[in-house]
C-alpha cells in the first residue's frame, strides 16, 4: 500500500514539473477541433449525463409496483402512507437482486473445494426425508455421540451432527444446500 502511494505522489511531483516546464516557454500554441472531433466530444458528454442521469434513477425505473400502488386509497391522497412508509422498506425489490447468504457462499466455497459434505449421511436419512424423520434420526444420534454420554472426544462428531441437523431442519438452507449438493 505504501509502495501504491509514493508511486502517486512522485507522478504528482512529475506531472508538477512537467507542467510548469511547459509553461515557462513562451510557445504560441493554438488548439484546433475539427468539427467532427467536436461532435464526439459533444456525444461522449451526453452519453455520460445520461448514464449518470440513469444512474441516479435507477431505484424508480426498476421499482416493481406493490398493491398499494395499483389501488386509489384514502390515505394516498392525504399521504399518510408517505409518512409511515419509505423506500427503505420491502415494500419492492429490486430486479435482478442475487440472494447471497452466508449459506450460499459457504457451500459454494465447498462445491468449488470438493469438500461439501453429504448432510444426509451424517444424519443417516435418505434426501427426501421428512422434517420429523430428520428431527428423529438427529435425536437418536445425539444421544448416541454426546460427549457427556460416551465420555471420549467425539466434539467433533457432534459439532458436524449439529451443522448438519441446524441445514436440513431448516427449510430454506435445505433448499439452498440441495440446490448446490446436487451440483457436486
């Protein structure tokens, strides 16, 4: 970082000298554009007003209408609802949004390392188990591995038991780690 740093400021230091060199020479220099080269200037300028402009836009140009909005209520025209709700809700979401959980990116990260593991097995129930059959089979294990019940170092198997229980028994982790399960 610091390397990054002196490098800018010596081309500041340089550019600096170089143009107060340029301008202690009495030259008589006289810029010409050409209409055409006018023309592209003047385009490019427009081209970056209007990305700007969508830019700063894009939050109304990509909202998606809500039922509030499509129906005439009272309250829109005395704009209660204005007070009470903002943009900041989830009143809308954005377009082309990618939903990235920390799940999400923890078993991508596994797919890529071939280290995903199979939760299935270490509960021991098939992929299409039921919640309650997981919540059985999880139990029963639990009770097996305990290190307070075997008293040998089995933490580990338990912590692994515990992750895998908490991803399936959940119904969105489930989805999204057989979504990147089958993947593997």
């Amino acid at each position: 970082m610091n390397i990054l740093r002196i490098s800018i400021i010596t081309m500041l230091v340089l550019g600096a000298f170089q143009i107060a060199y340029g301008q202690s020479e009495k030259v008589d220099m006289v810029l010409v554009v050409t209409d055409e080269e006018k023309i592209i200037i003047f385009g490019s300028f427009a081209v970056v007003i209007i990305g700007i402009f969508l830019f700063l836009a894009r939050d109304i140009i990509l909202r998606r209408r809500t039922s509030y909005d499509k129906k005439e209520f009272e309250s829109k025209k005395e704009n209660t609802y204005e007070k009470y709700h903002s943009d900041w809700g989830d009143d809308y979401e954005e377009l082309g949004k990618r939903r990235n959980t920390k799940d999400d990116q923890e078993f991508r990260e596994a797919v890529s390392n071939d280290s995903l593991i199979n939760y299935y097995d270490v509960i021991g129930v098939s992929n299409s188990a039921t919640p309650e059959e997981i919540k059985n089979k999880f139990r029963e294990l639990a009770k097996k591995i305990h290190p307070d019940k075997t008293k040998v170092n089995s933490e580990e198997e338990m912590a692994e038991l515990n992750k895998a229980y908490e991803v399936l028994s959940d119904k969105e982790r489930r989805a999204s780690y057989d979504r990147y399960f089958k993947v593997s």
